[in-house]
C-alpha cells in the first residue's frame, strides 16, 4: 500500500489534469466539437481523485498521532 505523502502528491497531480481537463473541454465547446468522450474521461478522473481523497483519510487515520495532546509550540498539557 503506498504511503501517505505518495497518496497525497497524486491527488495534486490529478487535480491538476483535471482543470487541464476542463479548459480543453471548454475550449471544444466554443469550437463546436463534441465532448462526450472528453467529459466521460473528466468524470472517470474525478472518481479516482475521490477513491485517493478515501485512502488518504484511511492512511490518516491508520498513521500514528505524533500530535496527540500537543498544542502549538509543542508543549504537552
């Protein structure tokens, strides 16, 4: 299972293709061309943003809590 920081640069990085996406279709409707196949490719990446937003709240939650009764400054109360 890939870890958490993996998890997390992938999501940026498909988020990124994913506004790429969105200008690209956009740019189809203005010129007229059909965007059905695009739009499909769009949602389907949207899924897999959705499935890695899921595994990385489960890594979170699986990692340990080096935070745990800090506060800033790290100071234990």
């Amino acid at each position: 299972m890939p870890d958490l920081d993996f998890v997390r640069r992938e999501i940026e990085r498909m988020r990124i293709q994913i506004g790429r996406q969105r200008k690209e279709i956009l740019q189809l409707q203005r010129a007229g061309i059909g965007t059905a196949s695009a739009e499909a490719l769009l949602s389907r990446m949207e899924a897999k943003v959705d499935s890695l937003c899921a595994q990385r709240d489960a890594l979170k939650g699986a990692g340990p809590h080096h935070n745990k009764g800090r506060v800033l400054g790290g100071r234990t109360w």
